[in-house]
C-alpha cells in the first residue's frame, strides 16, 4: 500500500474527486462511481498500487489512519465522504461488523436470544414468572427452549 500521507499528489486528487458523486439521492454520502475491489471497497491506483479510496480521503482530510481500520459510520462502502468516516482499531471495527451482521441475521419480528438472556437477567425473578406465565404456554416455552431466535 501506497504511503498514506496527506501531501499527495495534486493529479491524485483531482483523479479522486472526479470518481464520486456527492450527495447522490439527497444522501450526504459521496459514492464512489471508481473501481472497486471483490468486496465492494471502493479503490484508486496511486503509483502502481490500488489504495482503498475511503482510506486516502480519510488520510487526506483527517489523518493518515496509521494502521487502523478505516470504518464507515453509515454503513455505505462505496462511501468516501471523510465526515462518515472514523478510524477503529481492528478489534472495534469487528465488534461493530459482527453486532451489524447479528442484527441483519435476525428476522422482523424475532429477537435476539443472547440480546434477550442480556436483558433478562437485569429483571427481578417474580416478574418473569409472573410474564411466563401471561406471556407463554408451557407447550410452546417447551417448542421454544435452545431456540437461537425467539418469535415474538
């Protein structure tokens, strides 16, 4: 990877800016229209080399990164918009994928079995008696225990 310094190259930036849209569908976001790469990262060739675009206007108007992860705040890759961007450690930034993935994993209208046992556990005793026994038959309690994702 190129040096992420922010003296680049004024044909660098100009090459930038003309791959991405600002603003595109009233979204704040600028997309990047460039090259990406098999996941989807948007990237530019700068000396030879690709660099992930959201990476060089991370570096160019904020900092250079140093090594950490470059996260997009609104969940759009394609976007290079440096306000949308922050840098995480790689230990943050997979915190955040995996709680992101968790939550598209669960279905409308389902909850989260570790989510709810997080919850539960912070309820006094003789409330969730009194909800299991309002709530939920003991036939379907029965159907429902080991279940990974609880229908509401």
């Amino acid at each position: 990877m190129v040096s992420e310094s922010p003296y680049l190259d004024f044909r660098i930036l100009v090459r930038f800016f003309k791959k991405i849209q600002i603003g595109n569908n009233g979204s704040s976001c600028w997309h990047w229209v460039g090259a990406t790469n098999d996941k989807g990262y948007p990237q530019l060739k700068v000396n030879g080399k690709a660099v992930y675009a959201h990476r060089l206007s991370y570096a160019v108007f904020v900092c250079p990164p140093n090594g950490n992860q470059v996260h997009h705040k609104c969940r759009t890759r394609l976007c290079v918009n440096p306000y949308h961007l922050e840098c995480l450690s790689l230990d943050d930034n997979r915190d955040i994928q995996t709680a992101d993935a968790r939550r598209r994993s669960v279905g409308k209208g389902a909850v989260d079995a570790f989510a709810m046992v997080e919850f539960l556990e912070h309820v006094p005793s003789d409330v969730l008696v009194l909800a299991k026994d309002v709530l939920i038959d003991d036939e379907r309690r029965r159907r429902l225990i080991g279940a990974d994702v609880i229908p509401i």
